[in-house]
C-alpha cells in the first residue's frame, strides 16, 4: 500500500462552526480574551484525563509522579500536584514552584548532574530526596548535611547497563552525565553509611518519548531486575523505587498512540516479586511529556503570505524562539511536520501545500514544512498541536528579542 503516512488523529478537540475549541471555549473566544499571539494554551481537563486514565490502568501499588521539567508553568504544576502522587524537580527553580504545592516534601525528587552548592543546601532544607548523580556529589551532600545538622534524604540515580530500544531520546546504557554507572553503584552503597546519609533507594530512568509498549515493558523488567540486584548491597530496607518516565506521544506523521495497557499489565505483574524482595518499596513512575504534551497548543497569527518560486510561504508572528521543537530542532534528526491547523478554517475543503515560518532570519523558523493545510491568509491563526511539553520553556525565548508568548491554562 502507497498511503501517505498521516498524523494520528488528534483526540482531546473539537471543531466547531470551522473553529477549534479548546476548553470549553471556541479558539477565537479565547484569543479575543488573551488579547495577542502568540500564545500556549494548555487544557486542564486533557491533563485530568491522561493521569486518570493511566492510574485506571496501574495497579494500586504504582504511583505516579510528574517531571515538571516538561512543563514548569506554575499553574499546571499545582493542577498536576493535586492529581498525581509526587514530583521530579530537575533545579532549585523548579524546587520552588513544587514546594508552593501541597506535595510533602519526600515527594518530592530533584535529579540532575551538575547541582550546585545552593541547590543542594536548598533541597537538604526542604527535605526532599536528592537523585545523586556521582560520587563527588555525595560527598558534597554529606558535608552540607552534617554542617547543617540535617540527614539528608537521597536516592541513586542509576545509569543503568541497557538501553531503552527505539527510544527518541535515549538517556542509559552508555556514557552519560546522568547518573552512577550501574557496575559502581555498589560501591557506593557501602560509603552510605559512612555518610551519614538517609537513604531512599534508586532512579533508574532509561529514556524519553518511546512509542513502543514492548520496549517500555523490556525496559521496566530490566530496570526492576537491575534494582533487585542492586538493592542487595544496600545499607538498609528500599523505600523508593523510581522507574522513570518516557511514556511517548505522537508527534509526527506515521507515529502511533501508545498503548499503555501492556505496560500496566505486565508492572502487575512485576509488583509481588517487588514486594516480596523490598517490602518497603514504593514503586514510582515520573512521567512528563505524557502527561502535559497533548494538552497543549500553540498559536500564533499569520503576518504576511507570499509566494516564492512557486512555493506558498505563511509568515508568522511565532515561531521557534517559542516552539524550538516544533522547527524541528530539538534533538530530532530529521525534521517532520508536528500537526498544525489553521485554527480558524478548520473543516475548509480549499486546500493548498504551504509552509509556515516565523519572523525569525534564519531558514530554521519553520513551522511547517509543505503541509497541506486549508487557503489561509494574513490575520488567520496558525495553531501547532501536541505543544504541552518541552515548548516554551524548551526554546530560545531571547533570540532575535521578539515579545514573548504568553501562557494560558484553560
Ligand atoms: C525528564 C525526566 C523524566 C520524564 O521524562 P518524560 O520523557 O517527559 O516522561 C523522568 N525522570 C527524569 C530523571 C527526567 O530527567
């Protein structure tokens, strides 16, 4: 079969009248009470659905935390807080934002290599588990902690000895910044002690935006076999059992929906044996792309159109100072069109191939790439879906110092 491969239907919004709806509100409602593009708009209600319908899924044992770095906006941490069991911090600045929640502070787990003296202190104070990344970083930990009279709560962030298979972005099984290379992690265990350090137990976290349940599955047997070997050098009882995230999304022509349902089943099925070895263990998923990506969309108004050489160009008021992902340029290999609409013309039957650029002097502001989309002219708004993770804060807001887009939870 020579079908052209299509984007996957997208299913948290409606059409109305030719017009998106986000919320519960028509698209042109919206921007008219915003009041300027470009903008994210980020929908409460798709969030709530995508945790619950995975907490529906996993059995009782497993709890969910959210990695804010995928979408810090305070407003959608605090909506998060209240549905999910914990949340990953990956800076002081995030550490801030997730301490205004009513989280509990061994809820709470900061990872990441490179952490400042500031930080650390930061977080030894507020009592959440620190996810140490090397050796020196322990000791680093240890000596503010017995300098402040604090035990510091800590867990090991393992860079484990396999990868996670077709993974987009693969964060394991190699040389890494990230984490302790599992084959020195006992080591390790045994200065624990020494230390004077509380420890929690293991993040194990083998890489993002994966679309294949089998090779989530391979990868949470694995992570849970490596944490059981593990755990048998450890100082005392396992009380944190993070598994990491990496649940993905489609993004891109072709891409499918993943199927969690295995991934549940088969974490049913690796709980007894969990709970058998490390009684006090709670076994945390951190997830953040699959959570908030779908949720989101970006839009931005179309300044000008022109023709050049026979192709049609849209030039834009955004562009990738606000959405570096969906230029293509945030680790992807080969740039693919995300979805994009013409948020205003949505069921137009009068179709043309275009491209949609921003205002940026760069042949990489593109927002679409010769996408047939319906005819659309200046004062039409462009809209690009599956925006609800690593986009404005993943992207070069103070390149070419355009304004800013703003933010908007509906
Ligand atoms: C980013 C991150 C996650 C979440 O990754 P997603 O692909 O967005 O689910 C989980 N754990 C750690 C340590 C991370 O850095």
């Amino acid at each position: 079969m020579n079908r052209k491969k299509q984007h996957a239907p997208l299913k948290y919004f409606q059409v109305k009248n030719n017009i998106l709806q986000i919320g519960d509100q028509s698209l042109t409602r919206l921007i008219s009470t915003i009041g300027r593009t470009p903008f994210y708009a980020y929908d409460r209600n798709v969030i709530t659905e995508k945790v619950t319908h995975l907490r529906k899924l996993l059995p009782d044992g497993i709890k969910l935390h959210y990695a804010m770095k995928a979408n810090p906006m305070p407003e959608i941490v605090q909506h998060m807080a209240g549905l999910v069991d914990g949340l990953g911090v990956a800076s002081a600045g995030e550490l801030e934002v997730a301490l205004t929640t009513a989280t509990k502070p061994y809820n709470i787990s900061f990872a990441g290599p490179g952490k400042r003296e500031e930080e650390l202190s930061y977080a030894i104070r507020a009592g959440i588990i620190i996810n140490m990344e090397s050796e020196r970083e322990m000791r680093t930990i240890a000596e503010i902690a017995s300098q402040s009279g604090i035990k510091a709560k800590v867990a090991i962030r393992v860079n484990p000895d396999f990868e996670l298979k077709l993974s987009g972005m693969k964060m394991g099984g190699r040389a890494t910044q990230f984490g302790v290379d599992a084959e020195r992690v006992p080591e390790l265990l045994k200065q624990l002690d020494r230390f004077g350090l509380d420890f929690y137990g293991f993040h194990i976290f083998s890489g993002s935006q994966n679309l294949l349940s089998e090779a989530i599955i391979e990868a949470h047997n694995k992570t849970i076999d490596l944490a059981l070997q593990l755990s048998e050098h450890a100082p005392g009882m396992i009380r944190l059992l993070n598994i990491g995230g990496g649940f993905g999304i489609p993004y891109f022509p072709g891409d499918e929906y993943l199927d969690v349902a295995p991934i549940a089943d088969n974490l049913k099925n690796l709980l007894p044996a969990i709970t058998n070895k490390l009684p006090d263990a709670e076994v945390v998923i951190e997830l953040g792309r699959y959570f908030v990506g779908e949720a989101g969309i970006y839009v931005c108004q179309i300044l000008d159109k022109k023709v050049s050489r026979g192709q049609v160009f849209l030039i834009t008021d955004g562009g990738l100072h606000h959405h570096l992902a969906a230029s293509g340029n945030f680790g992807q290999v080969i740039r693919k069109n995300y979805p994009v609409a013409i948020g205003n013309r949505m069921e137009n039957t009068d179709q043309e191939v275009v491209n949609i650029v921003g205002p940026l002097c760069t042949p990489l502001d593109t927002l679409a790439d010769k996408m047939l989309l319906p005819k659309a002219n200046a004062g039409d708004y462009v809209v690009v879906f599956q925006s609800g993770a690593y986009g404005f804060t993943a992207s070069p807001t103070a390149f070419l110092s355009h304004p800013n887009a703003v933010e908007v939870l509906v």
